[in-house]
C-alpha cells in the first residue's frame, strides 16, 4: 500500500530535497510548482509516485482545482508539508505594502487556506476511517526570534507559529499531529535570492546598517546547514510514534535560545545593534 504525500513548493530548497528523500522512502508524492515547465522537469525526474501540482498559493481558484487532482487520486493523506514560503527584507517603514501583504498572504493565509482545504483527508471528517495524517509547517528561528530588516518575515513566520499551536489544539480531537520545523541558516537560495535587493533603502536613515546585508547573507551561508537536515527531519516527524510540537534546527541552539528566550529584551537589543553594525555574525534567519 502506497501512502501519499503532499507538499507545497517543491521546485526548490527544502521542498525539493524532501521530494527526493520522502519519494526515495516509496511514498507517493504531491508537489506543487507554480510553473508547467517545472512540472515537466519533475516529472521526466520522478516517473512514477509523483503528481505535479500547477499553482500558486496566492491563486485561490488554481489551489482549488488542483486539490480536486488529489481528492480524485487518493482517499487519505499520510502528510501535509506546509513549505511555500518567500522572504522580502527591508526596514518595516519603507517596506511597500505590497510586499508586506505577500509575505502575510503566503506565509501565513496560504497555510491556512491549503490546510482547511485538505483536513478530510488528513482525517477531519466524520467518514474518515483511515490512518490520521500529519501536518508539518516549515516555519522559522524567525518565528521565535524578531529579526531588525527582516521584520515582515519575523512577523509572517510569528503567526504560523501560533497557527500551528491553534491547529495542533483544534485538531488533537481527530489525532492528527501538527509539528512546526524551524530551520536557522539553511542551504537554499531563500537569502541569495535577495543579494543586492536592499539598495532600494539607499536613501533611507537605515542604509548604513543595511550595506552590510550581502556580507551578512554570505556569512550565514557559509555556516549554514545543508537542506538534507530538514529533509530528515521531516521523515522522522512523519514516522516518530510521538514526534515533538516543534524541532528548532540552529547551529548554536543553545545561544539562540538564550537570546530569544531567556535575556532581558533590552541586552538583546544591545547585542543585535553591535552586530548588525559589524555585519559578520548576524543571522538574516
């Protein structure tokens, strides 16, 4: 017996890697891609046990058609993977609100929206007689720590982290387990992507902190995890009897709770300033 999976964003990064491993364990996997081009890539890759799915998670009407694809296909989901994510930097007072509400809308009301849509098959329905699934949130250190210039990201991925607490407590009627991952520095191109991109606050009170950014990103690189970490992990929090609520992934674990958790707001405040005025050790993520 197969069991099936879906995941959202698997063209790249973390999505991608756990394509490769959950589909290499013989699970049958549902990927979303926004673009055919990249589904026809992953398929010629995957032949067999992997249905694309063409959407964006913005797209409300795309997102429902393709749940259709799924509910057609299968009777029960092992595992939701809520991976689709963006990150747009910048200071809170020059973000646009435009790229405000995107980060909110796929971090956050994507999530939302793509979970309510696939619950029956996880196992909230009446008629479910199967196997209870599992819903794993991609989130972030981010959601625990706020980042300065990162502030839109910090404040997206803060809400997932509440949104899976409330799931985890709504849904524990049905067993269904919903655990949150919260990668550090991550070898992906979420960052690269945005080498370059805070020149646009050159003129802003904020650029001589925010010409550090390239050097920041680079670093953080350099000391990042590789994806296949949080690949494993997900397996493990798909396949554990009781895996935890949540799973911090950070090089320096202990450092960063302490800071997130433990220092008074304003030493932290202090020490963020020094660094982000030395730009070699902050972590965008």
């Amino acid at each position: 017996m197969v069991n099936y999976i879906l995941i959202t964003g698997v063209s790249t990064g973390i999505g991608r890697d756990a394509l490769r491993l959950l589909h290499s364990k013989g699970y049958h996997i549902f990927g979303s891609v926004r673009q055919e081009e990249e589904a026809k890539k992953l398929t010629q890759a995957y032949p067999e046990r992997f249905t694309p799915l063409v959407f964006d998670v913005q797209d409300h009407k795309a997102v429902a058609e393709a749940a259709k694809i799924v509910f057609q296909n299968c009777s029960a989901l092992f595992g939701l993977i809520n991976n689709a994510g963006v990150a747009i930097p910048g200071p809170l007072e020059h973000l646009t609100e435009e790229a405000f509400e995107r980060q909110l809308d796929i971090n956050v009301k994507a999530v939302r929206r793509i979970t309510n849509l696939f619950l029956p098959l996880l196992g909230a329905h009446p008629e479910f007689n199967g196997t209870p699934g599992r819903i794993i949130n991609i989130s972030s250190v981010s959601g625990l720590f706020s980042s300065p210039f990162n502030g839109a990201y910090s404040i997206s991925k803060h809400a997932l982290e509440s949104m899976t607490d409330v799931y985890r407590r709504e849904l524990r009627r049905y067993d269904i387990k919903v655990i949150a991952i919260e990668p550090g520095p991550i070898k992906t191109n979420i960052w690269q992507k945005n080498l370059n991109s805070l020149e646009q606050f050159s003129e802003t009170d904020y650029y001589d902190v925010l010409q550090n950014a390239n050097k920041i990103i680079e670093n953080a690189e350099k000391s990042a995890f590789p994806v296949t970490k949080i690949s494993t992990l997900i397996f493990k929090c798909l396949t554990l009897k009781n895996p935890k609520t949540r799973y911090i992934v950070h090089k320096n674990k202990l450092v960063f709770k302490l800071l997130a958790f433990y220092l008074p707001d304003k030493l932290v405040d202090w020490f963020i300033h020094k660094t982000l005025s030395k730009g070699d050790k902050h972590r965008p993520i």
